[in-house]
C-alpha cells in the first residue's frame, strides 16, 4: 500500500489543501489529527492492529506503518481493530459525499445494509453494472470487495448492539446480518482481538455507557466539529410534520420506515457527537437506521473544508464567521421526500407542512407502539397513489403529478434512493409532467446529499442573496455560485438561512 493516495483533499490545517498520499497520512497521525478520523485507517505491522489517524498510543515508527482507505481493507489485510481508539466509531469519510462515482455510490448502498437484504447481486442490479465489474472497481478503489465492505459493517452494527443492549448473543448475530453465530463469533474475534462476552464486560465498566433499557438501543453518532446543530434543529422544525416528527427540548425525533419494520429515533446533539435513541421494530434495522439519519444529520461532512472555501467570499464570510460548519439536512427516506417536495412547489413552507400533515393524518400508519408525540409513519406511495385523490387539495396539476408519482415509486419504475446518480436522477425527476428543475435539484441535495447544487431561483435563496450584497437575479447569482464550488449547497443554507431571517422580521 506504499502508493495509497486518496482523491479526497485534507482538511485546511497545517498540512495543506493537498491530495492524501502516505506521507501526509503520517504526518497526521503524528499529529493525533482527529479531522482524518474516518478519511483512512493506520495499520501497523508490528502488532497488527488497525487504528483512528488519532489513536492515543505511542506513534508507531513510519517504516511499521501502512495506510489503508477503508476498515474492510485493513481487515483484509489480516489486521485487527484498535481496541482502545475503535476505528469504526468515527465519522464516515466525506468522501462518500463528493463521490458520484460507482465507488461513492456503493458504500452509500453498502452502508444502508443493501448486501445483508439483496446480497451482491442486488447491489450489483441496483448500480447498473455487473457483479464481476462491481467487485473489480470497489477492490481496486477501496482495497476490499462488496463482501468485505459488508462484513466490515455488520461487524460494526454487532459491536454497537453487544455494547448498548442485553439482547443475547444469537439474536444479535441473526439482526447484524451474520448468517449464524459461529460466523457471528468469528468475525467479533478476528476484528475486535476479543470475543462478544468481553466487549459487552468492557462497555459496562465504562461509566459513560448508558444502560440497556429494553427495546432501546442508545449510541453515539460522531461528527468533525464545529457542527452548526441550531441551524439543522431550526431547518427541520419548520418542516415537521406532527406525528412524524418533532423537535423539542434541543432534540428532533422522528418515525422511520425502514426495511425490515417501523421505528422511532430521537436525536440530541451532544459536544462531539450526537446521541441517538432508536426504538427498532427488528433490530436488522440498525445499520440503515445509523446510515439514514448519519445523512440526515449530514455527520460526515468536512466542515473545515467547506468554511474555508466559502469564507474566502466577502459576501459569504460574515455568514460563515457567525455560523461554523454549517449542514446540508438530508433524507431518511427517498420517496418521502419526493413526495413532501412536490407538494411544497411554489408554495410556502408552512403550506407544504400543513398539506403534508393532512397527507399523513388521514393515509399515514399508526405505530403499535407510540413513542411519546411520535405515533405515524409518513404514507407509502401506494396508499398515496391509491387514495391522495380523496385527500389532496389545490391545482389540479400538482394533486396530478403527487398521484402519478406515488404511482412510478410504487411501482418500481421510479427509484429514489442513495446508489443513484445526480444526473439521472433529476432527469428522470423531470420527466414528469409538473416537475421542475428546482424540485429534481432540491430532491437530489436532500436524498444524495448532492454537495454542488444552488437554487439559485429559490425565492428566500434570492431574498437572502440580496441581504448578502449577492446578486438577486438567479442567473447573476447563479453565476457568482460557480466560485463556490464544490460546495454550493453549503453555501445556499447560507443563503436560506439570511432569507429567512429576513422573513420572520417582517412577520414578526
């Protein structure tokens, strides 16, 4: 691995906007640099162990070291993870989020759990290529193929429900994916140096490690701070739907359908991380449930990188200044945003909210188990398409295009879902009669986590613009946009977020 090199640049530090190469990646773990965390993972041939770029242990000598780009490589290397750093409870790489390469898109797949329901060849169906093409592409880029990236995840996934709960040994290898308990133990042993009794004993001794309650499961979702939490709490309040969602008490909750069943998750920022309290209906949701809300959150951005580059905009440094690693909110579900984005064109904020509120109360599914003012999940396209008539309201041309897109995704002729294209995603979008470039972009931002993308004719886009001594002619500012890449999304929550300050003056 001496030629490793990463396509993802360094965060601004003191060690510059250069491509990762070996020798940079040593120097950050010299330097204990926690904003690699995530980016790669250090092996070191000695003791052959894998560890975080900011392991507290002595720095191993260069000549011992080698760099891998994923956990799945280090593992395939034969090494195991650090017991003392756990290398995989870091932030993700946010190289994920600028990739659209099939590379990028897999891992997104790949996090979400796809190998463990579909196996390789649903992978491989949904990205449009071969499972021979596939696993050449993710061994040559990532150093492991689709099978080791998997198992690299449900090792995680086991880690977490040993630590933070007291379902048994068996039910937990069955809910992290593993085909069965020997395999389960196996693999436990191989990456951890330790078996699953002994991790649960070590997390107990851990005075920071909340205590399983039953049907909860209660971990950390890390992030690269600063992390502009008010921001994302205040974005997602003014569009939460009630018995979807919440946000109170300097949290944001939410029902969540995932594959295997229905779910609650309450998050709270914390200094770090952020905690999450999930409620699973099967616990073989915990992988997709970290992997959806990680994106909604966005957690594994580089808030560095993106403030460094907007902040070089007069326009845009004041706003950078007062607001420190700003997110871009994303989706834990592709179809759902679909629909509430359509339902929100030209309309305003609050009006898209009550439109989908009357959606949800009358088509949504109740929970068997409420969790506090959680109590329904959003609608499935099929209900919509089958009964949206009854309970839409407004032009008929957007009540059309809800039906006849609830429809496509309950038909399967749509699909809306991480492992595709930013491109062929919004042009599919627009194939349908009544939507836009705005609303394909906007799904696009929100369901991939799309970096590069402004809505330049976003009216608060423009009025908050304009506040910014920006040009508010979405072509001019559009224009200007093009300096802010490959970040334009982040700079357009900017811009969001002047305008509507702007807005609650006047209503104020």
């Amino acid at each position: 691995m001496s030629d490793f090199r990463r396509p993802y640049r360094v965060p601004a530090g003191s060690i510059g906007d250069v491509l990762v190469d070996t020798e940079h990646a040593y120097r950050a773990v010299a330097a204990r640099d926690t904003r690699f965390d995530g980016c790669f993972v250090t092996a070191v041939r000695t003791t052959g162990i894998y560890c975080r770029p900011s392991c507290p242990a002595v720095t191993p000598k260069r000549r011992n070291v080698e760099f891998f780009p994923t956990a799945a490589a280090a593992q395939s290397a034969g090494y195991r993870a650090c017991r003392r750093c756990l290398p995989d409870a870091v932030p993700g790489s946010p190289e994920w989020n600028l990739r659209a390469d099939l590379a990028g898109r897999a891992m997104r797949l790949i996090a979400d759990g796809l190998v463990e329901r579909e196996g390789v060849p649903g992978l491989a169906r949904r990205l449009g290529y071969s499972e021979r093409h596939l696993t050449r592409v993710l061994t040559q880029e990532l150093g492991a193929g689709p099978l080791a990236l998997a198992r690299a995840h449900r090792a995680q996934a086991a880690r977490v429900l040993v630590e933070t709960t007291d379902l048994s040994f068996a039910d937990i290898a069955f809910a992290a994916g593993f085909a069965s308990v020997r395999q389960f133990n196996d693999t436990i042993r191989e990456v951890y140096a330790a078996n699953p009794s002994e991790l649960r004993a070590a997390a107990r001794r851990r005075a920071d490690q909340p205590a399983p309650a039953a049907g909860r499961i209660t971990l950390r979702l890390p992030y690269r701070p600063p992390l502009d939490a008010e921001g994302l709490l205040t974005f997602l309040a003014a569009r939460a739907v009630p018995g979807v969602e919440e946000v109170a008490d300097g949290g944001y909750a939410r029902t969540l359908r995932l594959p295997h069943g229905a779910a609650t998750a309450r998050l709270i920022p914390r200094d770090g991380h952020v905690q999450a309290t999930l409620h699973l209906a099967d616990q073989r949701d915990l992988g997709a449930a970290v992997a959806r809300l990680r994106r909604l959150l966005d957690l594994d951005a580089d808030p560095c990188a993106v403030d460094e580059l907007l902040a070089a905009d007069p326009a845009l440094a004041g706003s950078v200044a007062a607001t420190p690693g700003i997110r871009l909110p994303g989706s834990v579900d592709g179809a759902e945003t679909v629909l509430r984005a359509v339902l929100g064109q030209q309309v305003s904020v609050a009006a898209a909210r009550t439109a989908a509120a009357a959606l949800v109360a009358a088509l949504g599914d109740q929970l068997t188990t409420p969790d506090g003012g959680l109590t329904t999940l959003f609608p499935t396209p099929a209900a919509v398409a089958e009964r949206g008539a009854e309970v839409l309201t407004g032009p008929v041309r957007r009540i059309r295009t809800v039906l006849e897109v609830s429809a496509a995704l309950a038909q399967g002729g749509l699909q809306v879902h991480v492992g595709r294209t930013a491109e062929d995603l919004a042009a599919e979008l627009e194939t349908f009669p009544g939507i836009g470039p705005w609303t394909a972009q906007y799904v696009v931002m929100r369901v991939l986590g799309a970096p590069d993308v402004l809505l330049a004719s976003d009216a608060a886009m423009r009025r908050g613009g304009t506040a910014l001594g920006l040009p508010g002619d979405p072509h001019r500012l559009a224009d200007r946009g093009r300096t802010w890449r490959p970040w334009r999304s982040y700079a357009g929550m900017h811009l969001w977020r002047a305008g509507t300050k702007i807005n609650a003056r006047r209503t104020a």
